[in-house]
C-alpha cells in the first residue's frame, strides 16, 4: 500500500506538471504582424532636459508647465502628503540639498524650483524593482508599465529625488470626469507613477507638455548630440543638476 | 484496506463535486456564442476577425510591451496596413460600446479583466 | 504527525479559538485597506514603507536566529540545545510565514505579487530576499519535519539531513544579510546606507530571536511543564548577551561616524529619532531613549553571571532586550531611513489604527502557525519519552 501510493503520488506529480508547462506552452502568443517606430517620432539617444530658472520670476511662471503636464496626464489632485505629484515646485535648499549655502541671493532663499523625474543614466529606482515594471528604454527614458507594478514602493525608497508617487487611494475620485486628456488613461489604486518625459507625445513629433508650455524657456532634445538645443545650452552656460555625488547622473539640467 | 466503505463513498462524493462543472454544462445545453455588436462604419479590424477572436488578448499583451518597452508604437498588421498601438485611441475609437462588444464574450466566459480602472472607457455606450 | 493537532486541552482550543478571532477580526479591516487603498495608513509619498516593511524585517531576523541553536548543536556537538533545537526551527517557520504576510500586506497590488517570479530581475534584491526566505521555509520544514519524525520512532535522523542542516546555518545568515541589502544598497537614504547594516542586523537578530525563543520556552514551561534544561537556557543567554552587546557595540559605531565626521546627512536621521526636529520631538524620540534605557539596563542584567543565572530576573532581562531591539530595527529603522525625507525636510509618519490592527493579525496567524507546530514537537516529545528532564 504504501510503497503503491508513494507511485502513484510520483507520476500524479510528473503528469501534473506535465500538464501545466503543456498548457502554458500553448498559450504563448501567436504573433502575426510586426512593428515599428511611427515616421513622425521624435529619437535621441539620450534625452535629456535644460530648464533655465532665469527666465522665470515667481512660481506663478512654472504654473503653466504644471498645468499642461498634470492635464495632459491626467493626474489627480488628491489633498494631503498623499499625494500625486509628476512636476512641482520647492524651495532651492530642499531642490539642491547639497548646497549648503546660508548666504544666497534672495532668489535662492525665496524662489522656488520645479521639481520632475530627473531620468538618471543610473537609475537606482529601476535597480531595486523586482519586476521589471520600471525599466530604462533605449533613449534613456524611465518609464513604467502600471500593468506590472505590484506596488512595492522600492522605487520610492530608491530614488534620492523623491520624483515617485504611490496610488495610496482611488486616483480617479481625484479627476474631473471627463477627464482632462480622455486620449490618455488614469491610473489605478496601489501603483507608482511618475514623469514619463511624455514619450506618449515624443511618438507622435510633439515634444514634452511642459517643454511646450514653457515658451523657450525649457530645452529637450539628445544629450549625445552635439548640435542638439540641450548641448548649446549647456556649453553656453553654467548648470546644476540634483544630488550629483550619488552617481546617478540626472538627465534635468538646471541653468540658474 | 481500512474502513473501505468510507473511503469509497467519500471519493465518490469528492469525485461528483469536481465535477460538477461538467455536469451542469452538458445539462444547461450548448452553448451560445453572443451576439457581439460589431462597429457599424468599419469593415476591418488590425487583423482577421478570426485571428482577434482567439488571440486579442495575447496581442494586446504583446501591443504593450512593444509600445511601452521598445518605443514600437506602430503594429503593421498581417496585411501591410499600419495601425496606431493604442487601445484607448485605436480599439475603442471603432469599438465604442464596450457594453455590446467586450462585455458580451466577456461575461459569458466568466472572464473579467480590469482595463477601465486605468484606461477611459468610451462613452458611446448608452 | 498532524493528527496530534486534533487533540488537546480545553485550554489549547480555547488559545486557537481566540487566534482566529482575532485573525478574523483583522482580515475585517485588511479587507477595507484591500478596497480603499494604503491609504488607510499612516503612510505618505515621502515616508512610503512603515509598521509592515519595519515589522518583516524584524522578522526575517527571529527567522535567521534559529541558526543560534542549530550551529552550536552540529559544528560544536553541544548536546544541550538538541531538546530545544526543534522549538527554534518551527519558531522559524513561523516567522518567515509572518515576514511572507507583512509583505503581501504592504503590496498596493498583492494579486500580482506572483509578478516577481513571473519577470524575474535579478538586478533587484527584493527578487533574492523572496528566493533565500523561500528557501529559507523549505529547508526548516524539511529539517524540523525529518528530525522530529526520527525523534517520534526513537531513531537517528537520516544521514542525508545533515547536509541540509549545514546549508540551514549558512543560510540563516544569508537571508538577514540579504534583507539588510534592501536597505544598504540604496543611495541618498543617509541612516541605511551604511556598510555595517548587514552586522547590525545580524546582531541584532541573534540576540533578539534567541530571546523570544527562551521567553516563549519559559511560557511554554508553565504551560506544560516541558523544560528546554537549565543548561541549556544559560548557554542560550550567553550567547543572547554576546550578541546583544555586540550589537549595542555596532550602533555606536554608527553614531561616532556620524558625529566625529560632522557630516549633516549622517547625523540628520540620529538628530531627528533622539531629538525630534526644529524643536518639535516626535513620538518616535520617545521610544528611542526608551530603547537606549531597556538596552542598557538588560544588558546590566546579563554581564554579571550572578544576575544572568538568576531565573527570576532573566524573564524581565531578556523581556526588555527584545523591546529595545524591536524599538531599533522595528520603529526606527524605518522611521530614520524616512527622516529627513529627499528634500532633507521631515514628513511625519504615524502608524494608523487600521495600520496597527492589520499588523495584529499577522502577528496572530504567526502565534497560530508556532502553537500547532509546537503542539506537534511537544506531543512527539511526549510520546518518545523525551518529555521529562532526562538525559
């Protein structure tokens, strides 16, 4: 009996799992088509961000590029510290937290800076997912896939730029319905977003939401091009970018 | 054997139970595929109606990946023609009443997938 | 061997019955957090892991301390710890099964959990700590399951265990090890990211888990009069105060880095759990200096060998050194790797009531997992004539 149950427990197993790598196998996708990039889409090979601070002289300047980002994004506007935030604003000491200066003019005191993913080159946030559901493309962009992520909150924990929000309730009791850009989804409770350097338009020939809304005042193009707006600017003036010890090499340059 | 009465009757119950989706889907007759609303307007769909019938789900799996991995956000179908990856602006710009066409396989196959928590399910729906 | 669970005292029912009430009473209010979201925690976009992460890691740390019966037992020969070992091994499971449940607790999408098996990313460490703690269960139910078998037909366990039981105590180091790389290897979080977290959290682990371990032995002995041998139980606290001054030893390390170098990030996060910020002290300062006081005093209460072979005291000893570790690596690991957040500014983070209830099932169902495997071990024990103090 006993040495008879102990066969049939071995060959139960083995069909079983037989079985199930049969039918997985199956179920892998029968692909007929290809693809590829639309004609009229943007391309670098690492794009990058120069935003010149000079040009604008409140916070109320930046409002527009918020505006145009959160509206084109549909991005909730949930009230508290549990909040969605993918472009915002801050004071230099809290944006430059190296700079450790008491002594600065007083636009540094007072002024306020904005805020967004910086797209590093290292990013640590893609190091820690454990699923792959943030990822670096080709053209240096971070981006997401919100159907992948489990909700973790390593990333959170990993970026040193705090760019990340978590979905801690429902985001669509936040959004006007309908929403504000019914061509592009919300997102759903218990997922992480973030910036996406608007690689939804950079397909389309449109450059980022906010780089338009800026008027000029923020350049977006290949940092590996020397020719590029990016790389004028960049040669042209002095620039900053956030916590560059850490190794990650932010793609947002600051021209202050 | 011990209590080999028991035993029996106890496989036989277990057995009867596993399968009573079986039994109650020869019992309830044969099953009817519903009658899905098909856009008015359009004559064609990315591929054959056949191919979507059986495979939406794998290629709009693979639609993704392309499109938010690789930067792939153009599918050329079986046939040469190109198509936008989106299910928000491709699909439902032609399949706008979700109710009529996704809801119906959906729900009689027992499948419930969650696309509108995220993406903004269109309101041709009456 | 299971069959051993169907019979018991009044008093056992009466225990498992009131652990599933209480099980039942806080999956009521997962539920609610599973519909509404995190949101119905204390936690916020800057201050986004709290009581959940805090209290697994705690735990992969009870989980690895077994290894502190298991390696004297088989590379030293001490027979002492043989009666007891079994009781560390299921405390173990119990404790990855609660460390498994505080994560899928904390997920926003715990349906997908299986997401990291499915794309598996071995660039993330989250992708190990899920690896060596699966391990980590399977190797002490083996192990713990063959033992206490060869135990019940009064046999040597089978030669080919002790490979695995070797690979157990290697292993127990590398799952604290690897869980206190989530933390070592992030950039900018100044309290983390420190070369000796692996250390700290090891000895920390191996002071506290042993604690609990001999706290429950000793409930466990007024319960059923089964006793792990006096022996025993002083060696165990030899190495509980060992570790616990060791321990005491590594925080301090970190402190004079901070302090002698005068690097602001590094002293931010110990300012701001000892002294509260910008003159507000938070709820957490509290709990710190009440760690540093329970730490010092039970370590008072061990050193001298007059005091630690004291009975009567060593309950109270071994009770305050697992509150102050758990106030360290429990409250302010998470609190300090949070505070300042990136934008060197605080968020204060306070676990909710809901958060609290949530975390007291988990506790629960691991007060569950170890009573009906303990109530396995002591029945086998029983049967074998292992019970009394023999040897």
């Amino acid at each position: 009996m006993n040495n008879s149950r102990r066969t049939f427990l071995k060959v139960a197993g083995v069909s079983a799992f037989a079985l199930t790598t049969g039918v997985a196998g199956a179920a892998q996708a029968k692909i007929i088509g290809t693809y590829e990039q639309g004609d009229k889409a943007l391309k670098a090979k690492r794009w990058a961000m120069v935003i010149d601070t000079r040009k604008f002289t409140s916070a109320d300047d930046y409002k527009p590029l918020i505006d145009a980002c959160h509206k084109a994004h549909n991005v909730p506007a949930i009230p508290g510290n549990q909040e969605i935030k993918w472009m915002w604003l801050d004071h230099y000491d809290r944006v430059f937290t190296d700079d450790m200066n008491a002594n600065l003019p007083d636009k540094f005191k007072k002024g306020m800076f904005p805020l967004l993913c910086n797209h590093c080159t290292n990013p640590p946030c893609v190091r820690v997912c454990p699923t792959g559901a943030t990822y670096k493309m080709h053209d240096g962009i971070i981006a997401m896939d919100y159907h992948r992520c489990i909700g973790c909150r390593f990333c959170m924990a990993g970026c040193p730029y705090g760019a990340r929000s978590f979905n801690f309730v429902d985001p669509r009791k936040f959004i006007a319905d309908p929403v504000p850009n019914p061509e592009y989804p919300t997102r759903m409770i218990g997922v992480v977003e973030k910036c996406t350097f608007c690689a939804e338009r950079l397909a389309k020939g449109l450059r980022p939401a906010c780089v338009e809304a800026a008027n000029g005042a923020v350049m977006f193009g290949d940092l590996d091009d020397p020719n590029s707006d990016v790389r004028k600017a960049l040669a042209e003036n002095f620039s900053i970018r956030r916590k560059p010890s850490l190794g990650t090499q932010p793609g947002v340059y600051y021209l202050i | 054997m011990y209590n080999k009465t028991y035993v029996l009757a106890g496989i036989i119950i277990f057995v009867a139970l596993f399968t009573t989706p079986f039994w109650t889907g020869i019992m309830s007759g044969s099953y009817q595929r519903p009658a899905v609303q098909l856009p008015a307007n359009e004559k064609e769909c990315v591929e054959p109606v056949e191919y979507m019938r059986a495979e939406h789900m794998q290629l709009l799996n693979d639609w993704r990946d392309q499109a938010l991995r690789n930067e792939a956000r153009v599918y050329v179908s079986s046939t040469g023609k190109k198509w936008e990856i989106s299910l928000q602006n491709t699909c439902l710009k032609c399949h706008n009443n979700t109710t009529e066409f996704c809801d119906k396989c959906h729900i009689s196959n027992s499948v419930y997938p969650y696309c509108w928590t995220c993406h903004i399910e269109p309101k041709g729906k009456k | 061997m299971v069959e051993r669970l169907l019979t018991g005292s009044k008093r056992y029912y009466m225990w498992l019955g009131f652990l599933c009430l209480l099980i039942l009473a806080s999956f009521c209010v997962y539920w609610t957090q599973l519909t509404e979201g995190l949101g119905v925690t204390g936690m916020n976009r800057d201050v986004s892991w709290g009581l959940y992460i805090s209290q697994f890691t705690y735990f992969v740390g009870v989980a690895a301390s077994a290894v502190m019966l298991v390696l004297p037992a088989y590379f030293h020969h001490y027979k002492k710890f043989k009666r007891m070992i079994i009781f560390g091994e299921f405390m173990a499971i119990a404790a990855v099964v609660m460390c498994a449940l505080f994560i899928v607790v904390d997920l926003g999408q715990p349906q997908r959990a299986m997401n990291v098996m499915l794309h598996p990313t071995p660039n993330s460490v989250m992708f190990y700590d899920m690896i060596v703690l699966i391990g980590y269960l399977c190797l002490n139910l083996v192990i713990g399951w063959v033992t206490l078998e060869a135990e019940r037909l009064d046999m040597d366990p089978p030669k080919w265990i002790k490979f695995f039981i070797y690979l157990s105590v290697i292993w127990a180091f590398s799952i604290h090890t690897v869980t206190a790389f989530l933390y070592a290897g992030i950039p900018g979080r100044h309290y983390w990211l420190t070369a000796i977290m692996a250390a700290r959290f090891l000895s920390s682990a191996f002071c506290s888990g042993p604690a609990i371990l001999l706290l429950l032995m000793f409930v466990l002995k007024r319960l059923t009069g089964f006793n792990p041998g006096e022996e025993a139980v002083k060696t165990l606290t030899k190495i509980i105060t060992y570790a616990m001054c060791i321990n005491v030893f590594f925080y301090c390390l970190e402190l004079f880095t901070a302090f002698y170098s005068n690097i602001p990030g590094h002293m931010e996060p110990l300012i701001f759990l000892f002294a509260g910020h910008g003159g507000h002290v938070a709820w957490v300062t509290y709990w710190m200096w009440a760690a540093v006081i329970l730490a010092f005093a039970s370590l008072a209460m061990l050193i001298p060998p007059s005091l630690r072979d004291n009975m009567k005291l060593l309950p109270y000893a071994l009770g305050m050194l697992v509150l102050a570790s758990w106030i360290d690596k429990g409250l302010g690991l998470l609190v300090g790797g949070f505070t300042p957040n990136m934008f060197e500014a605080v968020t204060p983070y306070v676990p909710t009531f809901r958060e609290i209830m949530v975390a007291l099932g988990v506790y629960a169902i691991g007060a569950l997992v170890l009573s009906l495997l303990w109530k396995i071990a002591l029945d086998v024990k029983k049967g074998s004539g292992h019970f009394g103090e023999g040897e």
